[in-house]
C-alpha cells in the first residue's frame, strides 16, 4: 500500500483544542506551584500526562506516513483518555474535565451517533466515579450532571458540523458529476449533429454527384460517337473533377464518422478533479484513451457512475487519504483498478454502492472483482472492448 506524507494542516477546531489544552495546561502549573508538598511530588507525572494528552491528540487527529491505519488512531484516542484520567487522580482541580470534553467532541469520528452517546454516558458516569472515589468529594452528582451536559453539547456540536460536512460533500460530489456528465451530453449533442452532416453529405451530395458521373461518362461517349474531339475532351476533364469531388466528399464522410465518439477521458479528469478529503492518483495509457474515445452516452455513462460509486465507497466506509485508479488494456478488456490506502472491514458485504458498480459492469457484458486480502478494498473491473466498439 502506498503511504501519504504526514499532514500537519490544523483546521480551526483543532486550533482551539491546542489554545484550550495549553490553558488548562498552565493553569494547572500555577497551582501546582503553590500547591503543598503532596501534590508537588505529582508534578512531574501530571506534566508527562499533559504532554501525553496533546501527543496522543495529534495522533488521533492526523494521518500520514506512521498513521495510516484507522486501528493506530484508535489507540491515540484511547491514550488521550488514559492520560486526561492520570491528570485526575494525581491532582484534585475541579476543571480537569475539560479534558474529556475535548475528547468527546472527537468521538463521533470513531464511532456511530448511537454508540458515541452510550460511550460518552459510560465515560462520565466512570470519570465523576473516581473522582469521588479518589478525593472523597460529596455530592458530586451535581458536578457530574452539569459536566455531563457539557460533554454532550461537544458530542453534538461535533455531529452537525460532520453532517454539515457530508452535506457539503455531497453536494460538491453531485456537482463534479453534473459537470462530467453535461460534457458527455454536449459530446453527444455534438456527435449526433456531426453524425446528421455526414448523414446529409453522403446522402444529398454523394447521390448527385454520383448521378453526374455517370451523365458525364455518357456524355464522353455521345461526344466520341459524333466525332466531336474537343467535346470530348471537355467532358472527360468534368468527369474527372467529378470523381474527385465525389472521393473527396467520401473521405469527408468517413472523417467525420472516424471522430465520432465521445472522449471519456475528459469526463473522467472532470469527475476526479479536487475531491474533498481524498487525493486521487490516475493514471491510464494512450492506448485506452484512444479506445475511450466511444459513441454510446449509456456505455460512457456507465462508466462514469462505476468510478463515482467505487469513489463515495472510500469517502463514507475507509476513511481513506488517497484513491489510485489506473486504466489498462488486457486481454482486448479495458481493465479499471480502483485501491485506496484506508481499511477494510474484516469480511465484505456488497452494500448498495458495490452493489451498483457489480451491476454496471455486467451490463456493460464486464465483470466486477472485489478484494479485502491487503486490509484495503481493491475494485477491478473489466469490460469488453469489442462491447465498446458496438455502436461504432
């Protein structure tokens, strides 16, 4: 699998989450500095468990080189908590769970809505628990009510801007689909119109060409019959401006139905052009952009759709950085191999997506080809070039 260079870009929730670290952070200093000797003597390991904290932060946040696997994300995440625990039961402040606060705004980004409410209850119920537990505090329920509320402000907040987020997707994913498919459709439109002319040409101007070739050969013949030499002549010279008019007007023709096929390969650079969130590598062979160059709008369409789908599979299950997608020729089959570097799930159920991609293929008299053996979903499709060349 090929990895992606480490990301250092910080959106501004992540900004506020360093500024919100880094003022419980010192705050905490401050006091420890005039604390008594019993929590001094924690001071070190507080300080290591802050650092932690904001290690374990970035871990869970970025992807790249060293975190490319989801499960490595996971790990910091868990680690961010352990540590903002140790923070807890090494030193009595009231604010530390602001912490965990910030942990819950992550939450919705490992796991479903459903299940992040259920971990987020356990969380606090287990957090106030130990508190009490370790700095014999009373009635702490109230803290931990008005905490508790906080942490699900964070959680829900978190929910909307991912759902604002899907929605923008969405939308800009809709959009590059529209624009490739209107390029399909002004080549069609195109197509049909240089097909209307060709059609005319040969059918209008060929004919009566055709008819006046004739008439002239007739007419050198009437000419030689009535001894009329430079008559003769004369019509033998039309004749041949007429046959060459008329092989002209031929190749005109056969010109204009040897360009009569849409590039696809436009359509598809229009279709992977800036994705959010996804970095697409494509590479294809001249060979199978000449092959591309196809007439029927629903092959062309088909096609488009089978990239789209396998594209919005990796932005909604893998949480993959990159997609490689390279076009091939083999075995007179157009080969479409689609990867990308997230993960796979452990065994592999056709969703409505994959689904949709298997199904296109086959109508297009190809075959689709799903496989999770390298812990990423690779997608190979091959279709047929003499099922490309049909409507030729």
């Amino acid at each position: 699998m090929k990895l992606k260079r480490v990301s250092l870009q910080l959106s501004w929730l992540d900004g506020l989450a360093v500024v919100t670290w880094g003022l419980v952070f010192a705050i905490s200093l401050f006091i420890l500095q005039g604390s008594s000797a019993d929590y001094q003597e924690f001071s070190k390991p507080i300080v290591g468990c802050f650092v932690l904290y904001i290690i374990a932060f970035f871990g869970a946040t970025r992807s790249g080189q060293f975190i490319t696997f989801k499960y490595i994300q996971e790990l910091f995440y868990f680690v961010q908590l352990l540590s903002a625990v140790g923070i807890m039961l090494m030193f009595p402040a009231d604010y530390t769970p602001i912490l965990t606060i910030i942990w819950a705004g992550m939450l919705i980004h490992f796991f479903s809505f459903r299940t992040s409410v259920v971990i987020l209850i356990a969380v606090v119920i287990v957090w106030f628990s130990l508190y009490s537990w370790r700095w014999d505090k009373e009635h702490v329920y109230f803290t931990a009510s008005l905490y508790g509320t906080f942490h699900l402000f964070s959680l829900l907040m978190s929910r909307q801007t991912q759902l604002a987020e899907q929605a923008r997707e969405q939308a800009d994913q809709l959009n590059r689909q529209l624009l490739a498919t209107q390029h399909l459709l002004t080549q069609s439109t195109q197509q049909h119109e240089r097909t209307r002319i060709a059609r005319e040409l040969h059918d209008l101007l060929g004919h009566h060409l055709t008819a006046l070739t004739i008439n002239l050969q007739v007419s050198a013949h009437l000419c030689a019959s009535a001894g009329n030499q430079e008559a003769k002549d004369k019509v033998d010279q039309s004749y041949a401006l007429a046959k060459l008019l008329l092989s002209d007007v031929r190749e005109a023709v056969s010109t204009i139905k040897a360009n009569d096929g849409m590039d696809l390969t436009s359509a598809i650079e229009m279709l992977i052009k800036d994705v959010p969130k996804l970095t697409i590598h494509y590479q294809s062979s001249e060979q199978v952009d000449q092959v591309l160059n196809i007439e029927g709008l629903q092959i062309a369409n088909d096609i488009i759709r089978i990239i789209q789908e396998a594209m919005t599979n990796t932005l909604r299950h893998s949480s993959a950085t990159d997609f490689w997608m390279t076009l091939d020729l083999a075995d007179n089959n157009i080969v479409l191999v689609m990867y990308d570097n997230g993960r796979a799930p452990k065994s592999l159920t056709l969703g409505n997506g994959l689904r949709g991609i298997s199904e296109r293929a086959s109508a297009l008299n190809g075959n689709a080809d799903f496989d999770i053996s390298g812990g990423f979903l690779a997608i190979s499709i091959a279709i047929p070039v003499i099922n490309l060349e049909q409507g030729r």
